[in-house]
C-alpha cells in the first residue's frame, strides 16, 4: 500500500479509541448518505409526476400546432400543408378547426371549445379515440359531437342526448346588420375521459364539415397538427418550418401550448434539489470540521514526517485523500439506497396515493443523468471541503509543529 493512502487510513478509521473527530466524521458520512439517496428519490419522483402529466397532456396535444395567424397575410393552407409533408420527422399530420361557441342543454348552458377533425387523420396526432369510455368517437351523424365527461355532466347529457351549439360567426357585423348565430343541434355520440380537467371540462370534438358549417369558415381550416418521431425533435422542427412558412402562421410546440404548467414544474422541480442540497452541504462542514481538527491534533505527527523528508504536496494530499474517501462511502452509500427505495416503490408501490387519485402510489421514473449530477456534486463538495484543511496541513513549518516535542 502507498505510505500516503496507508498514514490516511490509519487517521481515518485505525485508531484504538472512538474520539470527537471520528464521530463528526461519521455523521458527515451519514449526512452525505442520507442527502444523496433523499436526492435521488425526491428527483426521481418528480421525474414521475412529471412524466404522468405530459402524457396525459400529450395525448391530446400534437408535438407541433401550426395555426393561422388572424389578419394576416401568408402562405396559403395548400402550401403549408406541402411544406408540413416534406419535413424531416413528421410522422403524421391533421387538420383542425379551434373555437369558442356555447352549448345548451335544457336550462344548462356552458362555454366550451369546438373542435373540429378529420376522424380519418385524427389518430395520427391524438389518442382520443383511445379515451371514449361511452359512445364511440365516430360521426355518424351529420352534426355528431363527442363531449368530455365532466362537460357532459355540468350539460346533463348522456350518449343517445341532444346538445344545441350556438356559434357566434358572424356577430362582429351585428352593428351594421341583421345577423342570426349560427345553431346547430347535436346529437352526443361519446363521452371521453383525458384524465385532464381543462379537457374533460371544456372541449367537444365535432367533424371538420360540421366544424366548417358552425362556424361559417367555409372550407378554411385553422391549423395543422403534427405527430413526430421524437417529440425531443419539437425545438427542431419548429425552427425549420418557421423558416420555410414565414409570417403569418404560430407554430407551438408540446411544451409552448401548457409552458407555465411545465415552467412551475420545472421550477419545483429545481428548488427541491437546492433544498435537499442543504443536507449534502452541512454533511460538507462537518468533513471540513473534522478534517481541520484531525490536522491540528496531528501537527506533531506532520513536522515528524516533514524531518523524514515528506513533501508538502504528499502532506497536502494525505488529508485530502481522506476527505475523498469520506466523501466516496457516503455517496456510494446513499446512491445505493436511494435506488434501492426507488426499486422497492417502483415494484411494491410502498407509499400509496388516496384512491381519488388517478394513479394508486407515488410515481418513480429514475434518470441516469440526475443520478450523475448528483454524484458530482456531491462528491465535488467533499472534495472542495478536505482541500482547505489539506493545504493548511501541507503549509505548517516543520519547526513549529515539532518545537515543543
């Protein structure tokens, strides 16, 4: 064994009595352990929730959403749609009309988001078909409406009732002349449930014919969605086509449609790793603490092996190899519980969730790459922590640690 790693191993861990230093030292390991795999399962948790969210929200939502922007000028549908077919990782595409209108039921009335589709085309951006659980998303009828369930409760309706959608095309002219809003009634043939309460609460899905006639767009649309292969591509893709469309058209991505939800995510996300943090740097003080007090109790045993002809840089690292080896178990050790409690959650759902919850325990998605930031910045800190006690070590005189032996 190399004299440096042998003289730091006996400081640590070889000694014939338990002292003050060598306690601090372990709670320091401790601290360091329990920060890491806390960190690690608090990461991974959100990792969870957040996953849960965005696939509920993208089963709605398209990867990319390229809508006309009103009053203004730019290219045709025609082109943009042979734009849209000619980029790169576009696996499907669909043409959508969006608007507001009132639907009415007896004395129920409520505002909601008309959505029209193509059901052909549909499936190749959405899964909400895949969502009916009553009905079927098939317009059978020339007026047919699918309605979310907390809409068709808030409307008392079931499948088999008949909505009256009042559109108001057409009002801004009602100054000038006589307008009638366009009415039309619709028959309910699917309730579906997203799981999402914007969308469950607030949105129907009629046909692109019937959508056409509500709203008096003739045969205009207002956008067109897109499905890609890697919805990590979405940044990508929106700039190229925002370079071959031009003005006159918004094109979102998945995460430009709910960005202050994944924004405050995000943000939670990020504050608790700062906050569990805390626990890692006070585990750090304590490494430095008993590091810097190991050093003053050892200055004899410092200015002995300078005499011997030890250099200052071997000093210097002596004490820091200990700061290492500390720092080492305890990120091991933590890195090993905290996957070892995701697993346990991950197979056993140990911490369940109340049962109106849409999901029965905490959700668990582990990603390498939060377990390595943990891990150098954790083992980092411990580094940084035994370099100020190892430098002082390596810069006691030889004279002053040996004058009184």
């Amino acid at each position: 064994m190399h004299l440096d790693s042998f003289i730091a191993r006996r400081y640590l861990i070889g000694r014939k009595r338990f002292s003050f230093i060598n306690i601090i030292s372990l709670l320091a390991t401790l601290g360091i352990t329990f920060g890491v795999a806390a960190l690690i399962v608090v990461m991974s948790v959100f990792n969870g929730f957040s996953g849960l969210v965005t696939g509920i929200l993208q089963d709605f939502d398209p990867h990319l959403k390229i809508e006309k922007s009103p009053r203004q000028e730019g290219l045709s549908t025609d082109s943009v749609r042979t734009i849209v077919t000619r980029t790169d990782h576009v696996t499907g595409s669909s043409e959508f009309i969006e608007r507001k209108a009132m639907a009415s039921s007896g004395e129920f009335k409520h505002f909601i988001w008309i959505k029209g589709v193509n059901p052909e085309a549909i499936d190749e951006v959405s899964n909400v078909r895949e969502k009916v659980i009553l009905g079927q998303f098939n317009f059978i009828y020339p007026n047919a409406i699918v309605l979310g369930t907390a809409l068709a409760d808030k409307l008392h309706v079931l499948v088999g009732d008949t909505v009256t959608i009042i559109s108001p095309a057409g009002m801004e002219n009602v100054l000038t002349q006589f307008v009638q809003p366009t009415v039309l009634r619709c028959p309910v043939v699917g309730l579906f449930a997203s799981q999402n309460k914007v969308y469950d609460s607030g949105y129907g899905f009629m046909s692109m014919e019937a959508s056409q006639r509500l709203f008096r767009m003739g045969k205009r649309t207002t956008g067109v969605e897109l499905r890609l292969t890697d919805i990590d591509k979405s940044n990508g893709v929106k700039a190229s086509l925002e370079e071959k469309i031009g003005e006159g058209w918004n094109i979102s991505t998945w995460f430009d449609l709910h960005k202050d939800l994944y924004s405050v995510m995000m943000i939670e996300r990020w504050s608790a790793f700062i906050l569990l943090s805390v626990i890692i740097a006070v585990a750090v003080f304590n490494i430095l603490a008993s590091l810097t007090m190991l050093v003053l109790e050892k200055q004899r045993d410092i200015g002995i092996l300078r005499t011997l002809g030890m250099t200052k840089q071997r000093i210097q690292r002596l004490f820091l190899l200990q700061g290492i080896w500390i720092g080492s178990v305890g990120v091991s050790a933590g890195l090993l519980l905290g996957l070892l409690i995701c697993y346990l959650q991950i197979e056993f759902e140990l911490f369940k969730l109340d049962a109106a919850f849409i999901i029965p325990a905490l959700p668990v998605d582990v990603h390498l790459g939060d377990i390595v930031i943990v891990v150098v910045v954790a083992f980092s800190l411990c580094v940084v922590a035994a370099a100020y006690p190892a430098i002082r070590a390596k810069n006691f005189e030889i004279i002053d640690a040996i004058r009184w032996e």
